[in-house]
C-alpha cells in the first residue's frame, strides 16, 4: 500500500483537543494513522479517502468527551469500544478474531488446524495450556481471557453495527452470541497503486519469480511454503517481503531443505519497494495456515495484474475467485500448492489470464471509492435504526 502522509496523521497526533463539529462524523482509533499492519493501513486508506461528512480527524480516547454530541462514531480498536456509552450512533470495524478469540488467531499450534470453539474459559484455557494457542505466560494467559470474556458480554449489550470484513467474520460474531442484525459483512477495499501497472509479460513469467508477502510468523505458513519449493521447477525463485520473530528458523529450514540459493529475503519493504516486487514475479503466495479474517495480499496483487495462490482459510476464498483470480489449496498441503505453482508457472496465458480476471474484479468490487460507498449506507442506516 502507498505510504502516504497525510495533514489528517498530523492533526491525529495533535495533543491539543479539536472543536468538534455536531454535523460530521468521527474515526477513533489507537492505531497510528499512517502505520503498519492491516487495520492501520485500512484506516489511513479511509482518512485519505475523503468520506463526505467525515472528519479527517481522528479521536484516540472518548473518555472525556460527551459522546451525545457526535452524530457518529465508527471504533477501529477494541479498546476504545470499551468506552462507548451509547449515547450516538455507533459502527465498529471488526478487523480480525480478538472479539471472540482470546488469542486473537482462532489457530491451534498444537494440533496444526484452525479452531472451531466458542468463546469460554474452559476451552479457551484449555487451549492455551494444551494447544499451544497464543501466550502461555501466566499472567498473559489471565489477562487475555478476562480481557475477551468482558469484551464479548460487552459488545452484546451495545446498541452498535459491526462491520465485519468477511463473511466468515460475521458468522463468527454471531456464533458467539453476537445478534444477527447488529452484524452486516463489508469486504475491504484499497487504493489502486500510484504508478502505472500492466497484465504479465511473457518476459516477466520466463524469470520464474514467486512472491510472498506478510510477517514472518508461524501462522501466516511460511514454512509450508519453503517445504513446497523443493517439489517445484528449480528455476523457480522465491522473494520473501516482510519480517519477523520466525525468520531464524525458516532461513536454517531453507538452508537445510537446500533451497538457499532460490529465495531472496528483502525484510521490510516500503511502498515502491515493495510495488516492484508485485511487478517482478508471475504469481502472489498467500499460504496463510490460520484463518485470515480477509488478507489484503490478494488485492494487492490484483492491482498489479497478478494471480494468487492462497489457502482456503478464513476469510480468503470470499476474495479469491479460485480457477478465475487465482487459485485455493488446503492448507498445509504441500502436493497441492506444488501442483498450483507448477500449473502457472508452466502456463503464460493462463498466468496472464487469471491476473487480468484479478485485475477487474478489483475495480468491481474492491476499489476504496467502491467501499466507501456502501460504508456511507452502513453510516446511514445505523443513524437511522439509532433514532428509532
């Protein structure tokens, strides 16, 4: 995404408390207009946006504030719902599991496969200590199940509209006792990249390059990723965009899988960066192994004409058109995904293909002025429920 810096970021900032006008609508966030991550840079996407009737102005605490002045509010962090009093209409952004999920991921590492429990002290504890899902540390383990159990009992006594990103989102929010017409499903959208992209050039795909992009973390399936390289076309390479805590591990995996000399580790990559190595490859990997609630990637990747291969987890098939935009494989199928990286990278027009198809279903579906619109309806129909 473009790393854009904007007046609202600065007004964010601003320690100094603004007039707040009755007529507009507010954002409010303890995430860091301009920062890094999906919710962040979800938000920034919408500050620079434009939303008619919305502040660019971005409220980090509504402690102090007589909250019956706004006409509304739309929450992007959970800590800040916590102090919602009810007093205006109010929307919530749901941008991944932590309302539901005392981890935060809906994974267990343990068993190696996505969890289907609802909320509870039981099973969440039960997960934790025998799973191996999120912190074991004592104290954490205590704050994260209190901290979501309050949260959960919170949101259902909350006159509010959650939006949820995906569909699976919303029928998680229902299945832990969330009421069905207080959860309406809004696929994220995103701004097109500021330079001038093409379908695939034969040239492009004859350098046989592959991309993966995200954290480098065990959940998001690195390591099935590198397991399935040694089962692809040598000439196969591998760019890796992004950093974490894992990365020790998966570059000594690398190195004793023999695969060393076929991937490139860039870390942390910013915008122009990062549009190059779109450009550069055949195909985007998205091997996440938990269930993403959505996944930017993949419309990412549309932006630059690119298909994707992903896994059928969470949120990602709602985005990803399999045998159209790209192509789903189980997770933690190694022949599969194989088999998916050998099919494009031994078929251009295919390759090319499927990446146009990618292409014009972002400017269909998920273009930020596409989104914002049925945003602005969510706004509308929550005022208006709210006044009832």
């Amino acid at each position: 995404m473009p790393n854009l810096i904007t007046d609202a970021e600065v007004r964010a900032e601003n320690l100094q408390q603004p007039q707040f006008d009755h007529n507009l609508m507010y954002h409010c966030s303890s995430f860091r207009v301009n920062g890094n991550g999906g919710a962040e840079t979800y938000l920034t996407s919408l500050i620079q946006s434009r939303q008619p009737g919305v502040s660019d102005f971005v409220i980090k605490s509504l402690k102090e504030l007589d909250q019956s002045q706004f006409k509304l509010l739309h929450i992007h962090s959970p800590d800040l719902l916590l102090q919602i009093k009810g007093e205006c209409p109010t929307v919530f952004t749901v941008h991944n599991h932590s309302l539901y999920c005392a981890s935060g991921t809906k994974y267990l590492p343990g068993q190696g496969v996505i969890c289907d429990r609802n909320l509870s002290y039981l099973g969440c504890l039960w997960g934790k200590l025998v799973d191996g899902c999120g912190s074991r540390k004592p104290a954490r383990v205590i704050e994260e199940l209190l901290g979501t159990n309050h949260l959960s009992k919170f949101i259902k006594n909350l006159k509010a509209t959650f939006i949820a990103n995906s569909d699976y989102v919303r029928s998680q929010l229902i299945k832990n006792g969330l009421p069905p017409q207080q959860a309406v499903t809004l696929r994220c959208g995103i701004s097109a990249p500021q330079m001038v992209t093409a379908p695939l050039s034969l040239e492009t795909h004859k350098n046989h390059r592959i991309l993966f992009v995200g954290r480098i973390v065990p959940d998001k399936g690195l390591e099935w990723l590198l397991k399935t390289l040694v089962h692809t076309d040598p000439q196969i390479q591998l760019d890796i965009a992004g950093e974490g805590w894992d990365q020790p591990r998966l570059e000594q995996l690398a190195h004793k899988l023999g695969i060393n000399n076929r991937i490139t580790w860039h870390g942390w990559c910013n915008s122009e960066k990062l549009n190059q190595l779109y450009e550069q490859c055949f195909a985007v990997i998205f091997p996440s192994i938990w269930p993403e609630p959505a996944g930017l990637v993949t419309l990412e990747a549309y932006t630059h004409y690119r298909p994707v291969i992903a896994a059928a987890v969470g949120g990602i098939p709602e985005y990803l058109r399999d045998g159209e935009t790209g192509i789903l494989a189980p997770a933690n199928d190694i022949k599969m995904l194989a088999e998916a990286i050998t099919d494009l990278s031994s078929d251009y027009e295919k390759c090319r293909h499927m990446g146009e198809q990618g292409y014009a279903l972002f400017l269909q579906e998920f273009t930020m002025d596409i989104h914002v619109k049925h945003l602005q309806k969510i706004y509308e129909n929550t005022i208006s429920k709210f006044s009832l």
